[in-house]
C-alpha cells in the first residue's frame, strides 16, 4: 500500500504522537511515523527542496 499519511490531530492541528524537543522536527515526525506505522518502509529515493531558505525533503516516498 503506498499513499499519504494522514494523522488524528487535535483542534489546532497537533499530532496526538509525543515530540522530542531535542532532536530535529523532522526526525521527530519521522520517530512519531514509525511508532504508529511499523511496517512504514521507503518507496523510492527522497526528493530534496532546491531553496536555501526552507531546507529539507520535498519528498519521501513511503511504503506500507
């Protein structure tokens, strides 16, 4: 099964999953992914943001 992931959130869009605040808020959404998820696998190569200004993935692919 490949798709989005779509989360239970609370009234101002908060995930119901705990966040580190010690670690990168991506690696934290992908911790908090993979707890609820445990079969989530990748599907492909992450695309990468060409902009300097918001960094990070354009994509990542997923599997489940």
């Amino acid at each position: 099964m490949t798709g989005q992931f779509a989360t239970e959130t609370g009234g101002c869009g908060a995930s119901s999953a705990r966040v580190s605040q010690d670690r990168p808020p991506g690696a934290a959404a992908l911790a908090a992914l993979t707890a609820r998820l445990p079969g989530l696998r990748p599907a492909g190569a992450p695309e990468r943001r060409g902009e300097f200004v918001i960094r990070g993935l354009r994509t990542l692919p997923v599997t489940a």
